[in-house]
C-alpha cells in the first residue's frame, strides 16, 4: 500500500539567501512541513551552495525537520556534519560514495533517515540490496544543479516503477519507504506526481517566487487542495 501522508517540503535554493534565517522561518509558518536544503559543492554538480555551518545556523529558526539533500562527492564526511549541524533526513546520490551500504549505515545510526537519491538517467537498480537501510527514495525530475528547471515527462513511469518495487518490499516487510520528487514540482503537476505515487513534494522557485509569507501559504495551501483532489 503506498505511503499516504503526504508532505510538502520547500527547498530554500530559490530562497532569498540574504535573509535566509527568517525565509525559513516564513516558509515554516506558511505550512512547509519540511526544509529540503540543497548541498551542491561545484564538483558532483556545477553550483556551489551552502555547508553545514550554515544549516547551523538556520536550524533554531524552524521546528520542521530539515531535509538535506547532498549533491556531494564523497559523501561521509559531510553527511556527518550536517547530522551534527541539526539535520534530520540526509539522502545522498548513490553514485557519489564509493561504499553506498556503509554511508546508509552512517546516517542511521546516527539517529537521522536515510535516503537515496536518483538522477533522471540512473537506473534504480541500487534499491535490490538497500531498501532495508533506507526510509526514502528521491527521484529528480530534473538534472541536479539548478531550481527552477522543468519537470521531466520520463519520471512519471520511474515514479510508478520505483512505487511498485517499495510496494513489493512492503509486502514482505510491512516497511512503507515515501517517494520524494525534486525538481519542477508546480500547483499544475503536483496531483499527477502523487497518483504516480510520490508521497513527498520538494518546490523551490513555485513557493519562494510568490516573494512574502501570505504568498508562500498561498502556494502551499494549493498544492494541499490539488493533493486533497486524487485522495
Ligand atoms: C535541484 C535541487 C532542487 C531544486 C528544486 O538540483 O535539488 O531541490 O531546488 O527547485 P524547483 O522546485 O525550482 O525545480
Ligand atoms: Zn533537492
């Protein structure tokens, strides 16, 4: 059965960077329900972005979890940093760390959930030996690096595809591992992202560029009415 609880979390790349304590601050109030933090380090992505000194220091500025999302290579060492600057979800690009089972093993036992994150192009092969370590699948519907990029058509079938694998793992487990979808995500696609079955929605540039507080809520709460429409 899929993961039904539905979650929106707002990814603070396309935030005001000047003010960034008080635009998640904002979002938060405006109902986010969680912070999805984009680490690019110029080398497994061509953007460079934030550390966790920064994460640090955003962190008493919102009581949501804050989803990091590493575009990093290597990956250890930093996943550790950001659990210790206060994240609570660190997913990484399995093809970026040379021991994937170790870095998952990392994450857990460090008391935060565990994710693997998936590029338009790679294959989700990498789940058959991981679904017991992890809490969550993201898939791009764009190629990482950059907010604001149009969803791919192409990941709706990987959405179904991936679904059916955690299906079958349920099955046997009674393990619900949630599909995360990054990249592109709008009020005019979000319903088909869910009945393909995502479970959680990053929205950068669709949230931040309605500019204040009363616009973010406004975004969030019609991306909640879209998702309210297939339930
Ligand atoms: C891209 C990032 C995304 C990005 C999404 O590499 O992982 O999280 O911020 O931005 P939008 O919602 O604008 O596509
Ligand atoms: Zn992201």
């Amino acid at each position: 059965m899929p993961n039904k609880t539905y979650r929106i979390a707002a990814s603070v790349l396309s935030a005001d960077f000047a003010r960034l304590g008080p635009e998640i601050r904002d979002v938060s109030e405006a109902g986010a329900d969680w912070i999805h933090f984009d680490v690019m380090d110029n080398h497994y992505v061509p953007n460079l972005t934030f550390g966790p000194m920064v994460c640090e220091a955003v962190r008493p500025y919102t009581n949501q979890p804050i989803d990091v999302h590493l575009m990093v290579e290597p990956v250890d060492e930093l996943a550790l940093k950001f659990i210790h600057a206060g994240a609570n979800i660190i997913t990484f690009h399995p093809e970026a760390s040379k021991h994937v089972d170790r870095t998952l093993s990392l994450i857990r036992d460090s008391g935060c959930h565990a994710g693997l994150v998936f590029n338009p192009a790679t294959p989700l092969d990498w789940l058959t030996y991981t679904c017991n370590k992890i809490d969550l699948v993201l898939l791009m519907s764009v190629n990482p690096g950059f907010g604001g990029q149009h969803f791919l058509q192409s990941t709706f079938q990987k959405i179904r595809d991936c679904r059916a694998i955690l299906d079958a793992y349920a099955e046997k487990t009674d393990r619900h591992i949630s599909i995360e979808v990054d990249g592109g995500v709008k009020a005019a696609n979000i319903a088909e992202v869910a009945a393909a079955g995502a479970n959680i929605f990053v929205a950068g540039s669709a949230i931040f560029e309605a500019k204040s507080k009363e616009g973010y809520k406004q975004v969030i709460d019609s991306f909640r009415e879209r998702l309210g429409r297939i339930a």
